[in-house]
C-alpha cells in the first residue's frame, strides 16, 4: 500500500487534489484491469456542514500523522540534552491523540488512534527507564515513529 501526503493550499471552492489510474494484471475478465479514481477538497467555513459529513478515517490519520511530528520535536530535544523537554512534547502528543475527534469512533478508527495512543504512551516510559541512555530511548522511539509514519 503506498499513502499519498499532500499539503493543501488554503482557498475556496474546490480544488481537485489528486487523479489517478490503478492498473492491475488479471486473468479473471470480471474483474478488469483497472479503475480511475479523483480526490478533490471542498472548502467551507460552515462547521455544520463539516460536522455533518466528517471523514474518521482522514482524521484519525491526519491526527496520528500530528502525533507523530510531535514525537520528532521530542527527539530533537533529546538531541539537545533537553529531556524535560523531551517528556513533555510526548506527554502533549498523547493528549492531543487522545483527545482526537476520532478516539470516540468503532472500529478500525478508534483503534488507530488507540493503539497510537498506547505507543506514545511506551515511548514516555522508555524515555523514563532510560534516563542514563537517552540515545538507546532515542533510537527505539525513532524507529518505532518512523514504522508509524510510513505506515499512516
């Protein structure tokens, strides 16, 4: 699976962000050789009816995605022998994901935003068990983040 980031500019109306084919080999004539498929954004001050079509999925991966460049903050403390520092930026990536529109969502959403919560949680405790090695805590914080970004 291969996700896609994109940085969307500020604007009105809509914009028409993303098309694209998937081609795929088949030896079964039903299921074809591939579709299309377009992705815009529609822009809208109206928070009704943000709140009326919200989109779980894209928010839990646009708030897991959050997360973790909170962790790389904390990772850059780290490098500058601000552990305290470190601590708290984790501290603070876990409320905001926990405290994410989509925690509350069944199913594989809640779940993401669950298990990211559970890793942030980790991370501040490895940060703690390793206060005399904080590049062993670094690395496997780092590693771990990494796994969750290309995985978002």
């Amino acid at each position: 699976m291969k996700i896609v980031e994109l940085q969307i500019p500020e604007g009105t109306g809509s914009l028409a962000v993303a098309r694209g084919s998937l081609r795929f080999d088949s030896d079964d004539p039903a299921l074809g050789r591939g579709s299309s498929f377009a992705a815009k954004a529609t822009y809208t001050k109206d928070t009704a009816v943000i709140e009326k079509n919200p989109d779980w999925d894209a928010q839990a991966k646009a708030d897991v995605a959050v997360s973790t460049r909170k962790v790389e903050g904390a990772l850059k403390a780290l490098d500058e022998g601000r552990e305290d520092d470190a601590s708290r930026e984790l501290k603070e990536a876990r409320a905001y994901i926990l405290n994410s529109p989509a925690a509350s969502q069944s199913g594989a959403v809640g779940q993401a935003i669950q298990e990211q919560g559970e890793k942030l949680e980790r991370y501040s405790d490895t940060l703690k068990e390793n206060k005399d090695d904080t590049k062993k805590a670094k690395k496997s914080i780092q590693y771990d983040n990494y796994r969750t970004q290309k995985n978002k």
